[in-house]
C-alpha cells in the first residue's frame, strides 16, 4: 500500500511529533509540513508526491521517557522559570558536579546534554548566552517560548563516574550523553535527527 506525503504527515502529527521533527524524519522542508498540517498553501508538486509507506528517511527513534532517566540514575534537579523581567532562571540550585542534563518537557525528555565544567555552570549559560554561543542562544529562545505558553521545563541530571577501558580514560558524563542522543528523539538536539 502507498500513501502520499500528506498522509504521511497527518499520521505523525496524530502521533504527538512536532512539525520539525515531522520534517526532519520524512526529510522534506519544514514550510511543507507546516503547511500540511494548517491547510496554508502547499506546492502540488510535494504533497502529490506518492511513496511507499515502507520506504523511511532514517531510521526510528523512540522518545526517552523520564521514568527511564529515573530508573537509569537521573534526579530532579530544578525547574527553568521566567523571572518577572523575562529572563530565564532555575527555581533552584543545581550540582555544580560534571554530568549529565536532560530537559523534560510533558514527561518525556526533549533535550539531553553534558557538562564537562559542571552543571550548574552550563546551565547558566542558557540563560545569558553569550553574542557567540550558538546553540545557548537557540535553547534560550526555544525555553523561553515554551515558558511563556505555561508549560514547565524540568531538569533532570545524572552524575555519572569516570571510567577505564583497556587501561584508557572513559568520560562517563560525555558517553552517557553520546548514548542517549544515539538511542532517542530528542527534539531539540540537533545530533539526534541524524
């Protein structure tokens, strides 16, 4: 059986994915999907197109869960808020310990990361990115959309130990967070559409 892009689209929206992940997993434009999804106008050219549905663009990933953070050792460290000026800040103190951060948004994990200089250190920079720090600046702007639409931002972190393999150092923090971008969707780490 074969359906078109369209239907393809409107599957995965009834799914709960958001637009970009739709996007990156079917490996069309964003400004399709969007439009897809919202009746705008779309090019006959790409919702007409016709493609098997056993044919996928990358392979799946499922969502990470936050019992599976609980079970695999992360704790609930602090929640992102917005400060009365707009700003973006933690409800409370966070390890300053090297580790391992996930955001969880909806009880399921929508961004992992590792903080080689700690934690708490990391985080601040999501709040005040600096003119240059690319990916600070674009995950203050996503938290902050998402803060501003009362929706609550948790962080979960896990310290894990360094290791030795074959005599060789092992960076626990930087392979479990290799691991989990590798296994799940994570929709705001750029590493995991790929």
């Amino acid at each position: 059986m074969e359906i078109t892009k369209a239907d393809q689209i409107r599957a995965l929206a009834a799914d709960g994915l958001e637009v970009a992940e739709i996007a990156r997993r079917l490996g069309i434009r964003y400004q399709h999907a969007y439009n897809v999804l919202t009746g705008g106008n779309r090019p006959a050219s790409l919702s007409d197109v016709v493609v098997p549905v056993h044919v996928a663009s990358k392979p799946f990933k499922s969502p990470l869960p936050v019992d599976t953070l609980i079970a695999g050792g992360f704790t609930l460290a602090s929640r992102w808020v917005l400060s009365a000026d707009g700003d973006l800040v933690l409800d409370m103190p966070v390890p300053k310990a090297v580790g391992v951060y996930s955001f969880v948004k909806d009880g399921f994990a929508i961004y992992v990361g590792v903080a080689t200089v700690g934690i708490h250190k990391r985080l601040y920079t999501y709040g005040k990115p600096g003119g240059s720090q690319r990916t600070n600046i674009r995950l203050n702007g996503f938290l902050k959309e998402e803060l501003s639409q009362s929706r609550s931002i948790d962080i979960y972190v896990a310290t894990p130990p360094d290791l030795e393999w074959n005599g060789l150092p092992v960076h626990g923090a930087a392979g479990l967070e290799l691991g989990l971008i590798s296994k799940y969707m994570l929709p705001w780490n750029m590493r995991s559409a790929r």
